[in-house]
C-alpha cells in the first residue's frame, strides 16, 4: 500500500541526501501509491520538524519542493500514500505531526483503534486537522515523547516512546519518526505490514522494500513481526516491543540492481514487465537441477520425507497470483495425483479449511507482503499444516513466515498490474510439482524429463508471440477500443488463462470484463452476447488429440451465430479457428500444460495497448495500489 523511506547520515556529509535519498526512494515505491507523497527533515538546530506534503503524484511534490527549496537536514522521512482513511488531499497526506510540530511520523496500514484513541485525546484538548488514523497516531506519540522526557530529567528517546506506542496500537501498521530534538536518528515499529533496513557506510536506510534504497545499497536486514529499529549514521539496533535487543538481525544481499527498477528506454514499466516475460521464466528455472537434470530443490528447506507424505495441497493466493495456482492445480492434479485446492487467501481461514500435517499449503505471492496472503499461512500453520511460499520479494514477510521458499527470479515488478510475476510463478509452481512427481515417483524419470524440456523451450516460444503478434494485437485493441464490455473464455488450463486477461482489461484499461470457463456460456453469460459483443476465446492447442479443443470451437459458433466479434487465442494455423474468428492472437505449438505460459502474453499486450488508447496511466490504475498490505 504506502511506500515509506527513512534515511540517517552523518552531520558532516548529510547536506541535501537526505531529501534526495526519500525523493529517490519514493520515486522507486510510487507503485505501492500514489495519490500524495510527503517528506519531513531533521537537523540539529531545528525547533521543528521542516515537513512538506502534496496531494497527487510525487511529480507534485517535487515541483513544489523547486519552487520552495527545503532546509539541508541530517534525517529524513519520505511517504507516498495509498488513502485508507480519509480522502487523497494535502491535508490528509503524511508525514503527520505532534502537537508541538517537533515529532513527524509517517505511516502504512490501519490503526483500528485509532478512533478511541482520537476521542481519547481529544477529551484532553488534542486538536486534529486530518481524518486520518496516522495523525492520531502522530499525537499520541507527541504525548509519549513528552511523558519519556520527563522521566528521563529532560532528555529525549524517540525509540523508548516509538515502542510504548507500538504497544498501545491495535491494527497493522509501519510507522516511521524523526524528532528535531534527536536529528542524528530515525527510530520504526512494524506489526503485520513490511519494513527493512539498508546498510550503508556512514549512513543507513529505511524502506517498506528494498527498492527504497536499492540505488545506495544492496546490504539489507531484516525488521521482523513486533520489532522496532533504530538507525543513525553509523548504528542499527532492534528490538521487541519491550525494549529487548534481538541479537543478530538476518542480512541478507539484494540480488537486483537498480536498473532492473528502471524503465530502460520502455514506455511504461508494464510493457518492459511484459517483455521481460521469457526471461522471467528462464530465470525461475535457472540453477534448479543437478548434473543429470533431475529436480533439486535445495532452498526448499522441507525434508524429502516430509514431501512424500504430503496427501494434499491447498494454494492460498490473491488475483493474479491466485490464476497461477488456479493453472497449477490442473499441472499438479495430473502430473502428483494428489488434490490440489485453489482458495482465494482472504477467504480461507473463514470458512475452516480442513488442514492436516500432511497438507501442504502454498502461498503464492508476488509481493511477499500481501496481508490476506499471510494471514491465511498463518492459520494454516497454527493448524499444522507446512506452509510453502512461491514468492518474488527477498526477505518479504510471507517467505518469512513460510517453512519453505521457492523464490520466482522474475525481477523486481514495478507496474501494479501483474505480469512478469505471473509467468514466473506459474514455472515455480510447475517445478514444485514436478518435484512433487519426482520424490513420490509419481511420474517416470523420463516423462519427467519430457515435461522439463517443454517447460525450458518456453521461453523461446514467448519470446515468438512478443515478436510476431504485436501489430495484430494493436490493430485488435484499435478495433475493440469503444467496446462497453468483453467477455474472456477457456477451458482447463485456458480458463485460468481468460480470467487473468479478464482481470488485466478491468485493471488498466476500466473496462468491464467478465471472464468465465467457455463451458459455463450455455448457463448464463450467452444471454451477454450481442451483436459486436468482443468475445476473447482460448483455443486449446494440440487440435485432434484435446477433446476440449472442439468444445471449444462449438463454443466459438454458437456465440458468432448471434453476432460476437471473436478475438481468439490459438494454435499456428489452426483451421477451425482461421474459419469463425474475426482475429486471432497466435501461439506456437506447445503441449496444453504448457500453453498457459504463452497465452497470457497476448492478453498483457492486450490491456496494455487498449489502456494506453484511452490515454491511461498503464503503470499506475486508478484505485490500486502494487502490494496490498491491509486486509
Ligand atoms: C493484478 C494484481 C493483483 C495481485 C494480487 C496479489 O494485476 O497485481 O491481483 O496479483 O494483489 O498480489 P501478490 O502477488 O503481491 O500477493
């Protein structure tokens, strides 16, 4: 959701970085929001805190900050925000201050019980100028600080009053300080929403992910559930809520360079992500097999025994996420014979899944940092159950929490909508299933082999459809660009497919778009279909053998008989849908299980094209944010 940026240099050299570290930063977390952004500056000398927010994008802020320069400092905190309470305005942006202006705070989550406390303060005069929960926090803060400095004769400890009032707070939350009165520190608190440090020689960094600071350092450590930080120039120390140090923080080095968070001569992040698809996929693949090309899955960390008793798998994951696993259910269910559940993670811990140590449950996230995501491995673990996470983002909370981490290398993903991270995450979850095959002896060596070679030429075959079918999708999207609404089908692995192009039109291009399982149309949607009515079908490939691929075809008829304009997802020259489709999308040949991989390239490049038409910010859809960190 928000993107927070803490920085703490030394007196002598700080000068200007601090702002630029937090503009920098911020500039690199506007995927996690953007309807206003926000910095506050410490530096000795100071009576207050200097704080500067705007509402609407960074560009906003930054315009303002040239117009009207701000202080050189020695800390500073930055913010770009995603509203959960109260509207998107100047007023309402963060940092958020005490009432004495010498304390900012700035803040990702929900605070739920930032209304008592509201009228809790209020009762003692407490005046509020936002209707935000952080600025109730930003008060009671204040009050702690002062209440801190008089036990202490007079002296102030930003820290000991940042875990008092972590302890007071009830919701998720990462809050960032700085007080003018101790400008060489930045102090954080963190429960149920991210926060991790960077190391840097002579200063030191804080970010809600490492994009935050990635352009200054690739050393990171770790802030874990109920933990609180505090950094200067030249120390890191953590602690629990109660003050007690936690010894050795795991670190860990970022494994992307921040050009990988870089545009790079594309025209959004969205369509770098798209063509970085066949890479991603690569990438996932990369180092995952010994000499003899067997599976090894080292990093895994559940013991091979453990693996063979596994009777059952339940994937928890959110929206795109959650059509991986809904395509790897189909793979894993043929290739293990064990079932496999697809459940929406915010649904399942509320209607108690039956789980048992022998059911492995695999979190699916790109982020790492999904809130539903995490909460549903939680209750599956206090249940027993192993928890394995299929994750894009080192060191994120859901990894963390996880037994198991099958990390996807698919780069940093920085356009809200989904793309690369799709792709990857559908390879990890086939090569879990193929290791799967390969301890239980589900499968032969062999046929696993088949299945291995097919997977390691995708990304050649992608790598086609980005080549070859760009102008027909355009052309597509320059047709269809005034249609009120689409519907997406397919069937088997192609019905996971039409809901996640279904998904990526709503997302970006705000059109309505249903996507259902073609097999469902006699039941209902084909009462939608009207004259000109786009109509995107999945094709199953290997025409002859799949018996759904007629299925489908018959679907394709009946829904042209009553005037659809078909756009379809097919196999190179595929004759029956060369007769009744109005445009076709094509893939190369590739065994159904497979086909997954290459369909969605269309679709991505679909929504784009369309968004980009109607003059929409692709990176940037109205009323998302990159990583949903609030239930
Ligand atoms: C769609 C999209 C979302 C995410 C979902 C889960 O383009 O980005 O549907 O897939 O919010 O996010 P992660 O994978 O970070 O858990």
């Amino acid at each position: 959701m928000c993107g927070i940026v803490g920085y703490a240099g030394n007196i002598d050299t700080a000068c200007g970085k601090p702002l630029e570290v937090c503009l920098q930063g911020l500039n690199r977390l506007e995927y996690r929001g953007y309807d206003s952004a926000g910095v506050a500056l410490s530096a000795p000398g100071m009576d207050q805190v200097v704080v500067r927010k705007k509402a609407g994008r960074l560009k906003n802020l930054i315009d303002d900050i040239e117009r009207r320069p701000l202080p050189d400092a020695t800390v500073a905190i930055g913010h770009t925000r995603w509203a959960t309470n109260g509207e998107p305005s100047d007023v309402n942006a963060h940092p958020h201050t005490s009432r004495d202006g010498k304390v900012a705070i700035i803040h990702n989550g929900i605070i739920e019980n930032a209304s008592q406390l509201r009228l809790d303060l209020q009762a003692e005069g407490y005046r509020f100028a936002s209707a935000t929960d952080t600025e109730v926090a930003a008060k009671l803060l204040g009050k702690i600080v002062d209440k801190v400095i008089a036990e202490n004769g007079g002296k102030p400890d930003l820290f000991e009053a940042m875990r008092r009032m972590a302890r007071m707070l009830e919701g998720a939350f990462t809050i960032l300080a700085t007080d003018c009165r101790q400008p060489d520190i930045v102090v954080g608190a963190r429960h149920d929403s991210p926060l991790v440090v960077g190391l840097g020689d002579g200063e030191n960094f804080l970010g809600s992910d490492v994009a935050a600071f990635v352009a200054y350092t690739k050393r990171a450590m770790e802030i874990d559930q109920d933990q609180a930080v505090c950094v200067s120039a030249d120390t890191v120390t953590v602690t629990d809520f109660d003050g007690n140090v936690i010894a050795n923080p795991k670190t860990y080095t970022v494994d992307w360079d921040a050009s990988a968070a870089e545009k790079g001569g594309w025209d959004s992040f969205m369509d770098k992500e798209i063509h970085e698809d066949p890479a991603a996929v690569q990438r996932t693949l990369l180092g995952r097999f010994d000499a003899n090309g067997d599976i090894m899955l080292d990093e895994v960390r559940i013991d091979e025994h453990d693996f063979k008793a596994i009777d059952k798998i339940i994937v928890v994951a959110c929206g795109t996420a959650s059509y991986a696993g809904q395509v790897a259910k189909y793979a894993i269910e043929h290739w293990v014979r064990i079932p496999v559940e697809i459940e929406l993670a915010h649904e399942f811990r509320y209607r108690d899944p039956i789980l048992t140590p022998r059911t492995l449950v695999v979190a699916i996230s790109q982020s790492g940092e999904t809130m539903d995501t995490l909460m549903a491995l939680r209750h599956a673990r206090e249940q027993g159950s192993k928890v394995l996470a299929i994750c894009n983002t080192q060191g994120a909370s859901i990894p963390r929490e996880s037994d198991a981490v099958l990390y996807t290398h698919a780069g940093p993903e920085v356009a809200v909508a989904s793309t690369k991270a799709f792709v990857a995450q559908i390879t990890a979850a086939y090569l879990l299933g193929l290791y799967l095959a390969q301890v239980k002896g589900a499968m032969f060596r062999d046929e696993i082999h088949q299945v291995l070679d097919s997977l390691k030429d995708m990304p050649r075959k992608i790598q086609w459809v980005l080549d070859t079918q760009a102008s027909t999708i355009q052309s597509a999207a320059e047709h269809t660009v005034n249609a009120n609404s689409f519907l997406f089908l397919g069937r088997h692995v192609g019905y996971p497919v039409a809901l996640e192009g279904a998904l990526k039109l709503k997302e970006i291009a705000y059109t309505f778009t249903e996507g259902f399982a073609a097999g469902e149309l006699k039941h209902g949607p084909i009462a939608l279909v009207d004259e000109g009515e786009p109509v995107v079908f999945i094709v199953p490939p290997e025409r002859g053998r799949n018996v759904l691929h007629a299925k489908v075809i018959s679907g394709i008829e009946e829904v042209k008989a009553r005037g659809a304009t078909i756009i379809a997802v097919a196999e190179q020259g595929d004759p029956d849908v060369e007769r009744y489709a109005d445009v076709v999308f094509w893939r190369p040949q590739c065994p159904t299980l497979m086909s997954p991989l290459v369909d969605v390239v269309p679709l991505q490049l679909f929504a784009m094209d369309m968004a980009k038409l109607k003059g929409y910010d692709v990176d940037k859809p109205r009323n998302l944010a990159k990583s949903v960190t609030v239930e």
